[in-house]
C-alpha cells in the first residue's frame, strides 16, 4: 500500500448530526447549501453552505413516512427524493423556501411493487430519472410529467451484474427495526452525458459496470459492461470524466477508491481515503461533487452513518456526518494498487 503524502486528501466534517443516525444521499443546491437524506429517520435535512472551519447547523426540512433514499435535482432547486418500505417518489419544490419553513413536498409515485428496494438515482435527460433497484435487481426508468406533478415507472434494464445477495456474510442489512433487504445489488448510478454512458456499482457482486444510453430514445444501447471489480462494501460514487475516473465510497470499509473509467485500466483503482483509517470517515454512503467554481474534480461532500451499519475497528460510534473531502489531483495520488484483488466467488 502505498498513499501520496505530498497531496493528501484533506477531510473535515461540516455537519455533525446525532449517533445512530443514516445519511444516505446528498445533493448540493445551486447556493452551496447540501440536501440530505436520513435513512432510517426518514427525513430530509438542509446544511448551510460552508463557511469557515465550524461545522453548521442542519435545518430539518421534512419527515417522510417511508425511509428517505436517494436524492436528485429535477428542475432547479426542485428535488425528487426515492423511498424504500414502501417504494415512492417524493418531489421537494424549494424554490421560494427560507430555513425553519416546511418545504413544498408532494407525492409523485407510488411505485409496484411496494417492497422495491429504491436508491441511487440520477437524471439522464430533462425528466427522464433513473433509479437502482437494489432489492429486485434493476434500474427503473421514470418519466416526469409537465410540471412534475406526476410520474410513471418502467423497468430501463434489468442483468444479472445488478443483483443483491441474502447469501452474502453481511446480510440480510437492517435498515431500520423494521425493514431489512439482502446485501445491496444495483446501488449507485450516474451519467455521463459526454460519452452517453451511465455507470453502476453492485455491492453484492462487487462490480463497476456502464451501459451506452441511446441519445434519442434513453433507452439502453447495447448490453452493460464491466469496468472494475473487487472493490469491497462499494456504494455510491461521483465522475470526473475529464480526468476519466471515478471516487466510489465504500460504506462498511470506511474508506474511497479512485477508479479509471476505461476498463482496460480499470484493475488500476486505488484507495485515496480512509487508509490509514481516517476518524471522520466512517461509513461513507454517498458522494458528489460541489457547485463552486473549481470543485469539480477537486472538492466533493460525503455522506456517513458514523458505524450504524457497521461499526468500525475500534468499535466506537460517531455521530453521522457530513463531510467535505478535498481529493489530490487524479495524477497525483496512486494511493494503494488493488490490481490482485479479486472479488470473491
């Protein structure tokens, strides 16, 4: 193992919310302000921009009846927010909305089945989302109606590199007392519009795989292509296509890897956080690049459980947090070479 100590990955908590709480996704508003999901309170929550070295204040927003997954902005300063328990599409209008107020919220879709395990989800052209199925084994595809009121769902692609495991040594997970799922399959999605593919990691299978979009139709182009595997726990993950990688959080390992985009270098991925371990990163779910000029590729927000799912080495809880994380330069942090690692069978 081998970490660039010239530019390390710098990482500071900008909120700190209670023990035992689940941050699940994030989105950064156009103002710097960062929408987050609570998992198993169901809740969403709003942290100010950040400023300074003092973590700020979370301002809670709403409380959902389901468990509050994945978050994507729609429209600007419009969110639709999935849930899992009881599968349905949220949509959170904050436009016109001042800290300490309830925001607009709505339900859009209630989705069939009930017990579809939604989570990461991405928009890949004006309303059209995309949404992991990491129960069932699937990516949705939901089309917003005018105004976005409504919606419907149809099953995009469903492949065998997508699917969740009860037999896994880490399941079933227990999100909440009263809901569990296997060891995640399908969890994190994103678009690259540039090269018209849209990526996924498998937690189960311990895969990172894309799929060409059609340009016309949004539909799938072709069959899903593997890019990476072996990477332990993976979760969500943000793209820096320019420099042609991307940083995959890995919940339960408490750590980020930096993965290249083209598979022919892709055993080449490399952990740039959290080894050695790093206290604030426990339990990292979600990542995504900030909104300020410059932070993309450099800076990004990650969300974590603190060690609800698992707790870390030393076996003591943290508070959940949400952190900023300054990553090294692609070309300037190997970090540790995992070429032999292979998943496991």
């Amino acid at each position: 193992m081998r970490t660039d100590r010239s530019t390390p990955t710098r990482i500071r908590s900008i909120a700190d919310f209670p023990e035992n709480y689940f941050l699940e996704n994030l989105a950064v508003r156009r103002d710097g302000s960062i929408v987050v999901t609570a998992l198993n309170r169901g809740e969403v929550w709003c942290v100010p921009a950040p400023t300074g070295i003092q973590p700020g204040e979370p301002v809670l927003v709403a409380t959902l009846e389901q468990l509050a997954m994945g978050i994507v902005e729609t429209e600007p300063d419009v969110f639709v927010v999935c849930t899992l328990g009881d599968a349905t599409l949220q949509r959170l209008d904050f436009r016109g909305w001042r800290p300490g107020d309830p925001v607009k919220r709505s339900r859009i879709l209630t989705f069939e089945p009930a017990h579809a395990g939604l989570n990461g989800c991405c928009l890949i052209a004006p309303d059209v989302v995309l949404i992991a199925d990491c129960v069932d084994g699937l990516i949705w595809r939901v089309d917003l109606a005018s105004g976005g009121g409504s919606a419907t769902a149809t099953p995009w692609l469903r492949h065998e590199s997508m699917a969740g495991s009860y037999t896994d040594p880490f399941a079933p997970v227990q999100l909440s007392p009263d809901v569990q799922i296997p060891m995640p399959g399908v969890n994190g999605v994103r678009y690259a519009p540039d090269s018209g593919q849209l990526y996924y990691t498998c937690s189960a299978e311990q895969l990172f795989m894309r799929v060409a979009v059609d340009p016309d139709s949004h539909q799938p182009a072709g069959d899903p292509e593997l890019v990476a595997e072996g990477i332990h726990a993976m979760d969500d993950f943000c793209l820096d296509v320019n420099a042609g990688v991307a940083y995959i959080t890995t919940h339960i390992d408490n750590s980020i890897h930096r993965v290249p985009l083209d598979p022919a270098a892709g055993a080449n991925h490399s952990i740039v956080a959290g080894e050695p371990f790093a206290d604030p990163l426990v339990g990292p779910s979600s990542i995504v690049w900030g909104r300020r000029p410059g932070d993309h590729g450099r800076v990004a927000y990650v969300t974590t459980d603190g060690g609800y799912a698992k707790l870390p080495p030393d076996g003591a809880i943290r508070p959940a947090r949400v952190l900023r994380v300054e990553l090294p330069a692609a070309d300037a942090a190997p970090g540790r070479n995992l070429a032999g690692h292979r998943r496991r069978s």
